[in-house]
C-alpha cells in the first residue's frame, strides 16, 4: 500500500509493505531507539527471528524513500488478534504513517478471520491511547499479566 504525506512544503511517498530480511538493520535500530526494552525477550533480533518463524507476513514496515520509518507486528491465533511494536520514527511523526501501519495490519488481520483485535500499552505510556481512541481502540478494564516461560533468551547486546 502506498500513501502519498506532506513533510512541510513537500510530499513524500510512503509505502507499507511486508518486512523482508534486509529490513532487519534498520527494525533493530528504530526498536532499540523508540522501546528500548531491557528484557531479554524482547531483544529485536530475536523478536524478528521468532515472527520470521510464526506469521511472518504479519510484520509490516513504513518506508518513505528507501528507509525504514516505521513498523507495526500483527499476531492472531484462532481467537484474538494482537498489536504489537507500533512505532514511527520521531522525525516523521504526525503525518498519518502511524494510523496507516494500524489500518494496515487491521485489514491483514481482519482478512484472517480477526473478529477483534487487542493491544496493550505500557502505564508509563499512557498519553498514547489518544492515538489509538481515535482509530476506534477503547480502553478495557483488563488487568494484564504476563509470564517469561524461556531462560534460553539471547542475553541483550
Ligand atoms: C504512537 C505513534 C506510532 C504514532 O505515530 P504517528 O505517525 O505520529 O501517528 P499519526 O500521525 O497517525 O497520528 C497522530 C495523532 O495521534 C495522536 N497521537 C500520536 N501519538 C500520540 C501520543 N504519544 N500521545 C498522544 N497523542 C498521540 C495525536 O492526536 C496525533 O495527532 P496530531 O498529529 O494532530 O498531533 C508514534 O508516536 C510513536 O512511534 N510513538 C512511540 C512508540 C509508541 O508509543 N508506540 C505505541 C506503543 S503501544
């Protein structure tokens, strides 16, 4: 999918596509940039190899000129579909790429058979459900837990 955004006085194409191999440098570096999480599982390498061996069609990329400004990871497992890693790069923020990467990862979703799609946000993130509240996203009263089920996560670089 390609979209055409103004960046000042001028306009840019951008296009939305599925992540290949020579996009890993440039995943890495945006995630490590933007999430920066620490724990080991999700080191980028290894959230790519892993998403390289389960739905791998459902890793998207926003390119504008040849680089990598964006990403959005779509999962969906016979019941729910998930968002994951929804990121834009800081220089090309407000110009729409994020809703876009979300439309498009809902419509791949969707065409899986997602009856209902779910994200979570970090609490000390919170000001970001105004990006999603407008995309129609509505805040759940959920209490979400999690457990590490692997030791044998690469330690971090
Ligand atoms: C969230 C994110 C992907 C949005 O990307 P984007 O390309 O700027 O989004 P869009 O241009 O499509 O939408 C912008 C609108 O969403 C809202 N919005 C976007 N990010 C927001 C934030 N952090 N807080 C509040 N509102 C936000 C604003 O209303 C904004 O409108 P404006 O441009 O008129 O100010 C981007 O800010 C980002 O990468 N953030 C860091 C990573 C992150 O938090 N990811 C989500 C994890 S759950």
């Amino acid at each position: 999918m390609s979209c055409r955004f103004s960046f000042g006085n001028m306009s840019r194409i951008v296009r939305i596509r599925t992540y290949s191999p020579s996009d890993e440098q440039a995943v890495v570096a945006l995630w490590r940039q933007i999430f920066g999480y620490p724990a080991p599982h999700n080191d980028p390498l290894t959230v790519i190899q892993h998403k390289m061996a389960v739905q791998p069609d459902l890793l998207f990329v926003a390119e504008v000129e040849g680089n990598v400004v964006g990403t959005v990871m779509g999962g969906y497992d016979g019941h729910r579909g998930w968002i994951y890693s929804l990121a834009v790069t800081a220089a090309h923020r407000h110009k729409g790429i994020g809703a876009a990467l979300m439309r498009h990862a809902e419509a791949a979703l969707t065409q899986r058979g997602c009856l209902k799609i779910n994200l979570q946000i970090l609490a000390s993130n919170g000001d970001v459900t105004a990006f999603y509240k407008k995309l129609g996203y509505s805040v759940e009263e959920r209490i979400s837990m999690g457990k590490t089920t692997s030791q044998t996560c690469p330690p971090p670089p």
